[in-house]
C-alpha cells in the first residue's frame, strides 16, 4: 500500500461539527489552514470564505483538488449539515473529487497508541465509539453518563485540525473513498424531542 506521500495528493478537510471551524488544504505534504478556535455559531457565515483563503493559500484552484474529506459527526446538529451541505456542493460542481468521511470521535481516538475509547459530550449522555487509529471496533452511539468509569471523556470543543489530518491522511492511503457523505446523527435534536 502506498503513503499518502507516495499518493502526492491535494485534499480539502471541512469540520463544522464543534464550535471550532476546521478547514485545511494538504497540498502532498504542506497544510495550509484557515481554522478557527470557538468561531460559535458563524460556521455558515465563514466556510466558504476559509475554504477559498486556504486554496488561494495553497495556490490551488477547486479544480487541483483530487479528494474532499468531511467529518460527519456527531457533534452540533446545525453544524454537521453545513459541513455535510458544502461538502456536497463542492462534489456536485467538480465531480471527479474522491469523498472521504471521518468521525469527531475517530479524530478524538486517532493519536491514542493502540485500542481508544472515546466518550463525549451529547447533552443528555455521552457520543462513544471505540477505534484502533482508523479501524472501528464499536459504532458510534449513545451511552449514559454513568456507563464511563475509568474513561476519559474528551470535551466536545477539542481542537482537532493535527489528528484530523493525520487521520485523513491515512483514510486516502487506505482508500477509504466513499461514494456519498451521510450524516452522522446518532439521538434526536431537542426540537424533535420537543415535539412529543
């Protein structure tokens, strides 16, 4: 199997799924990022934006990009389907972008030696899954906050961009490609708890 070196590609990341905006262009090796620490609520307002400064950064147009990798969750429900909606604008206007897609809580995992659990956050208990680097040895889903002793449950607002990239990397190297980007809603938003 190839490195990602070898592979000498050019890959757009996009996280919109924490209060951080993570956008980062590999260029082969080189990184060229425009991510922001707690940018709240603006992710709709900023991606674009990041996404152009990073290219023009890199010195790449849409058109160089070989791969487009996306976290699909879980995280801010609003947040996953702005990042999920761009990523998939960009596919449809430049069709030959492979897709990669990743998990926060993989990205949480990814720099653990060997077998990681990975608890955060969700409001009303815990996101956990269980990965060994990119390989998933139990499903993201939703646990109690009691069902955690021992573990350490990261906060939900880590900044991710080096595990990230370093996961990416890997996912192209192993040719992780997938053919669409699905979101990753693992419990229901409060507005449709609401409802009942």
């Amino acid at each position: 199997m190839k490195t990602y070196a070898q592979l000498n590609m050019n890959c757009l990341i996009i996280d919109t799924t924490s209060s951080s905006l993570i956008v980062a262009v590999l260029k082969g090796e080189q990184v060229f990022s425009t991510s922001q620490k707690d940018c709240g609520l603006r992710h709709s307002t900023t991606i674009n934006l990041a996404v152009e400064k990073a290219l023009q950064d890199a010195n790449l147009s849409f058109e160089d990009l070989d791969v487009l990798a996306c976290c699909i969750g879980p995280g801010s429900f609003t947040g996953i389907r702005i990042g999920v909606a761009t990523a998939k604008g960009l596919k449809t206007a430049l069709d030959n972008l492979k897709l990669v897609s990743f998990t926060s809580l993989n990205a949480l995992a990814y720099n653990c030696q060997g077998e990681c659990h990975c608890a955060m956050d969700a409001g009303n208990g815990l996101y956990y899954a269980k990965y060994d680097k990119t390989k998933c040895l139990h499903e993201p889903c939703l646990i109690d906050y009691c069902d955690t002793t021992g573990w350490q449950v990261f906060d939900n607002d880590c900044f991710l961009l080096q595990q990230e990239i370093d996961l990416v990397k890997d996912l192209i190297a192993e040719k992780a490609f997938v053919e669409n980007l699905s979101p990753l809603y693992i419990r229901k938003s409060q507005a449709e708890l609401n409802k009942k």
